[in-house]
C-alpha cells in the first residue's frame, strides 16, 4: 500500500496572480496534481506546470461539475493514493470556500494537509476599486455574507443587525438575489440611498466596477449586465472610492 500523500488547500486569491502569497506561489509552482475551481484566476493558473495534471471541479450557480461530497471524496482518494495534492480555491479556502468541509473529511480519515490562506475577494476587490472596508467616521466593522440559497431555503440571515449603517456589507454570490437583498434591507430600516457598488471580475483584467445605490441596485445589474463572478458592497465607504479615484493606479 502506498505511502498517503499530502494535501495542501490553497487560496488563489481573487484572481490576480500577483496577489498570492509566497507559499502559494511556490506550491503551485511545483505542483504534479491540481484539483481546481472554476474561478481560480487564468494568470494563476497559467503558474502550474504544463506537464501537471489538471482536475476540474468548477462550481457555479446552480451547476456543479462535480458535488461538495464528491469534491471531498476525490481529495481523499489521491490521497490514499500516494499522490500529493494542491487543492486550489479562489479566494481563501475559509471564506465561502468549503475548505473547512474538505479539511474535515480529510482529518476524519487521517489525512494530512495544509491550509494555505489566499486574499479573499472582498479584500482583493475592495482595494483594486479603492474603497476601504472600514474608514473612521464612516464604517466602524465590515461583514463578509453570502447572498446564495441553500436549496431553495431563502436566504436565512439577520436582516435586522445587516441594516447597519455603521458597518460595510461585502455579499458574495448574490446577484441572482439581489432584488431580494435590496428588499430585505430597505425593510429593515437601511436608508435607500445607501451608496453601493458592483464589482465583476474583480482585480482581473476583465473587471467592471459601477456606483450605485441600495435601492437601485437591482436595476443597476439588470441595467448594465452584471454577472458571476460579482461581489456586491454596500456601505458609506463606497464613496471613498470615488474620492480616491484620481490617484488610485496612477505613477
């Protein structure tokens, strides 16, 4: 029987390969097998060997190559293998990654791996527009939510301590429901007026940015076509960005 491998979870950051850490950047440098994501950024991938095997499990909206579970159940069937593995997943593997569900299967069968953190979309995406998540005077905490439903079971979240207008919203994979979001918050007491803004393909060259409102948000991704992968942020440091727009990226 041969040797268990390794298995090392790795966040591929937003998108842009410049924003790896170090040890991602090595990993994948050196990686032999690599089961991957469908939103792993192209520059990054373009880092893995070209002799490496390549698995995909790219997950989107209501379409999975392959299942959570059996996403789990592969990773440890290299591993028993003998094989060493670099799971890559956009972003951070513990933000609305399932890394801690892989992780789980992984340890419950006595596998070893490693978590190796990535900069999360809200953090990558935030800076490449120039908003920052917190600004004294303005937001005082950020909160990172997912706008997805779980099987149709709505989307469970507590409206009431999100209609916040001290605190930044960062809601990931929620432009399907965004009208729902919108609704939910005017209801709970968010001002219609708070600013927001959509981020598509954030810190790729492919990315769109748009300033909108919480009211008009809905109309806005109707208006100018906004699909996954997009990140809504809703708060008063939206309109940071615009005043650090003339010197943001300039030399």
């Amino acid at each position: 029987m041969p040797k268990t491998g390794f298995v090392h979870l790795v966040g591929a950051g937003p998108g842009d390969a410049d924003l790896l850490t170090v040890k991602a950047a090595r990993l994948i440098a050196q990686a032999r097998l690599v089961v991957h994501d469908r939103l792993v950024g192209q520059s990054v991938m373009d880092l893995i060997p070209k002799d490496a095997e390549l698995i995909s499990v790219g997950k989107e909206s209501d379409h999975h190559i392959m299942p959570q579970p059996q996403i789990n159940a592969l990773l440890l069937k290299l591993a028993l293998e003998g094989r060493d593995v670099v799971r890559l997943k956009g972003g951070d593997p513990f933000v609305f990654g399932r890394g801690g569900e892989e992780a789980i299967h992984l340890a419950q069968h006595g596998v070893g791996f490693e978590i190796v953190p990535g900069v999360s979309a809200a953090v990558g995406c935030a800076a490449s527009t120039g908003v920052p998540l917190t600004h004294r005077g303005l937001a005082t905490s950020v909160r990172f939510v997912t706008g997805h439903m779980r099987e149709n079971d709505g989307l469970d979240l507590d409206w009431a301590s999100l209609a916040d207008p001290a605190c930044t919203l960062v809601i990931y994979m929620g432009i399907a429901n965004a009208g729902k979001i919108s609704e939910r918050l005017l209801a709970a007491g968010l001002d219609a007026t708070t600013p927001a803004m959509l981020i598509e393909s954030g810190t790729t060259p492919d990315q769109r940015v748009k300033a909108t409102t919480l009211a008009m948000l809905p109309q806005t991704i109707a208006d100018h076509h906004f699909h996954p992968p997009s990140l809504m942020v809703i708060g008063r440091v939206v309109d940071v960005g615009a005043q650090l727009a003339a010197g943001l990226g300039k030399r």
